[in-house]
C-alpha cells in the first residue's frame, strides 16, 4: 500500500482516522493522570505553604489560585521549584522528579484557571 499526500485514498484516510481514534484516548487519560499526580504531590509538598485551594498560606507564597506569578513562564517556574526561591521555598529537585514538577506545574495553572473561571 503506498500512502503519500501526493495520492490520498480512502483506505490512507481510514488508517489516519483509526490512529488518531486510538491515540486522541491514550493523550487525554495520560493528561488526566498527570493532573491527578500534580494535585497529589501539590497537596504533599505545596499545599502547607500555597494553600491546598491556590490561596498562600505562608506570608510572602504566592497565591496561585490569583494567578500570581504564574505569568513567568513554565521554564522559569520549574526551575524554582527545581532550585528553590532564597529562604522562603526550598528546593525540590533532589525529591521529586521531573515528571513530579511537571505535574504540580500543570496543576497549578489548572487552580488559576478555574479561580478565574469562577471569578468571571
């Protein structure tokens, strides 16, 4: 069978609609899983400080439910929960792993949309 954009077929198109039939699933039930693994670890080793809910606890946390500093980017934000924040966060690269912050980054973002949500 030869399936090249150049020569579409009916039997190309199927085989692209079954892959992504089978795949579109797998995405969203890993996704689901990530979210579950960031809200379980957050509550773990954030949630003391951060608030379980987004709402900082700790004078100084910030409170991701109101969406504070989660303008920076991913890139950033991982790297202080890898490294710490000076005297007020600790750091967590040598106790969770990358899938781990990862996760508690996603599930952070996932509080401030849906505080925001709420709020509008």
């Amino acid at each position: 069978m030869r399936c090249f954009p150049s020569e579409p077929t009916a039997l190309c198109a199927l085989i692209i609609v079954l892959v992504l039939a089978l795949v579109i699933p797998i995405n969203r039930s890993r996704a689901q899983g990530d979210m579950t693994l960031g809200q379980e670890v957050y509550e773990e080793f954030c949630g003391a400080c951060h608030g379980y809910d987004g709402t900082a606890l700790l004078p100084g946390a910030p409170s991701f439910s109101s969406g504070e500093r989660l303008e920076q980017s991913d890139t950033v934000l991982l790297k202080s929960i890898r490294d710490g924040k000076g005297d007020l966060m600790p750091p967590w690269g040598d106790i969770l792993s990358d899938e781990e912050r990862i996760a508690i980054l996603a599930y952070v973002r996932r509080i401030a949309a849906e505080a925001a949500s709420r709020d509008n």
